[in-house]
C-alpha cells in the first residue's frame, strides 16, 4: 500500500478518536434534561395557599392622639390602596421562589428565544431573573403550563396580595414575621444598600413558606393597573380592570425603601418595556398538586 494511503489511513483513524472522545456523554445535560429538571424544581418550590376572604388594602394601624383617641393610621401614603374591599379566593398555590435566570433561561433556548443579558454582572442560575416585559413573564408562566399539563398562569394581584399577607394577615411586610428588621428581614438593600438581588431563600420565609414577598426584586402580576380599581372590584376571584395602560407590579426591591416593600403597596409599568422586575407563577388549582 503506497505511503500515501497509511498516511491518510493514519488521519482517519485518529479523527474517530477525537470525535470519539468529543462526543457527549450520557450523563451530559441537554435541553431536553434541562426542561424537564426546571419543570420539576418549580413543581417541588410549590406551596398550595388555601382560598378564603381577606380585607384587601391599606388596613392601617392604630395610632393615638395627644387626647388618648385613637385614631387610624395609613401604612402607604398612596392612595390607590386606601378603599379596603372584601375579597374571596378560591385555593390556588404559588412558587415560593421567584423565577431564577437558570428557569428562565432554559425557557428561552426551549423556545428559541434570545437570552436576556438584562443585570447581566448577577446573572447566576440561582439569582431572580429580571423578564424582558410583562408579555415575556405571561408567556413563561403559559410554558409551564404546557410543560406540566398544569393550569400555571401569573397570580392575580388578589392572589399576590392574599399570599404576601399569609393568607390576609395584618402585616406590612411579607417577611418572616411581618416587620423588617437587619437580622431577619428579607429585604437587603433597605438597610445596606446593595443592589444585587439575592438567592431564593437567602432570608427567612413569610408564615406561609414563601421568600422575598418584599423586596429582592419586584414581581409582575397579571392584572391591568387602574388607580380606581379598588373601589369597583367584585369580591368573587377579581381579575383587574379589562383593559389598561399599565400592569400592575408589586412587592417593592431590595433596592427601594421600606414603603415600597409594603405587601399593600401598588406599582404600575407599561407591559412591553423592561423595568427589572422579576416573576413567580401560580397554578390554579382548587387542590395540592402534592398528594
């Protein structure tokens, strides 16, 4: 055999070992692996919330004059949170984590979706992500619906408000025990001043099992904003005005001051622009999803 043909006979062989060695093996994660541990995490991260009535709003506290009457005090200045109205829910659960940059990036290669460099210098898997809009946090929470066969949909602001105060609690603050203090408060930059959101379960969770209802980062929800809302919302269920500008978004940051981390307190942003807020899903089941 001419000298040429071991010589090409030589390279063939060594490019299958090579190949060989590249190829991936077994235990190499895929996409479709990593769909199904994201689908599975969220599905472990899920607290069930029993349904029931709560006064929804600024419930205040009381405060005393100089002559010993009593009087009520708002926790929020604003005033769209003023009207208190009665609200009844049906049971639904809720992630207890926000969605992470690890969750959320492997939504967007599952469905061919640029990853989103937004906060990119705390851009870790375990971090909350920051969603590029309000239509890209619908359509993750419509993917886990898909993924799980299960009814995922963003919490209705009634929803958020009803687990961020343990089940309609009298507290200001989604915290561990209602109040914000340095050691125990889940929200960090009130006091320090950082700006980096903070892994899931970094601070103690609220009585309910969830963590950084305050602070960390905002979440969206998926009601449309209106000032006046409170004052025209059915009791049964409400899901927010049937059309609006804004968005409503709620739970304060770990970089806002300690009024905007009330768990009654109402933000508003356009739903196609970003504005680092971040998410959690919730699925609406009258029953557990854990058996």
């Amino acid at each position: 055999m001419p000298k040429r043909y071991h010589l090409l006979l030589s390279i063939l062989v060594l490019s299958g070992l090579i190949s060989a060695c590249q190829s991936p093996s077994d235990d190499t994660p895929t996409l479709e692996s990593d769909i199904e541990r994201v689908t599975q995490q969220t599905l472990d991260n899920i607290v069930f919330v029993e349904g029931g009535s709560f006064i929804m709003g600024d419930f205040g506290k009381l405060e005393r004059n100089s002559d010993g009457s009593q009087f009520l005090a708002h926790w929020s200045s604003d005033k769209d949170d003023d009207f208190l109205h009665r609200v009844t829910l049906d049971s639904f659960s809720i992630n207890k984590y926000e969605v992470t940059w690890e969750e959320f990036d492997t939504f967007s290669r599952a469905t061919n979706r640029p990853i989103f460099k937004e906060g990119k210098r705390f851009h870790r898997p375990n971090i909350p992500a920051y969603m590029p809009n309000w239509y890209e946090a619908k359509a993750f929470c419509d993917w886990l619906a898909k993924q799980s066969g299960l009814a995922f949909d963003m919490p209705t602001e009634a929803q958020w408000e009803y687990a961020a105060r343990s089940r309609g609690l009298n507290v200001p603050f989604g915290t561990n025990d209602g109040m914000i203090d340095r050691n125990g408060s889940n929200i960090s930059g009130f006091y320090d001043l950082e700006v980096d959101p903070v892994a899931g379960d970094y601070y103690p969770a609220n009585p309910l099992g969830l963590h950084h209802m305050s602070g960390n980062v905002a979440e969206y929800v998926k009601d449309w904003y209106a000032e006046d809302y409170y004052q025209h919302s059915p009791e049964l269920n409400p899901q927010g005005p049937t059309t609006g500008v804004k968005k409503v978004i709620r739970g304060g940051s770990n970089a806002s001051s300690s009024r905007f981390n009330l768990v009654i307190n109402r933000d508003s942003v356009e739903p196609d622009k970003a504005d680092y807020v971040g998410l959690r899903c919730v699925v609406n089941n009258p029953t557990p999803i854990h058996r």
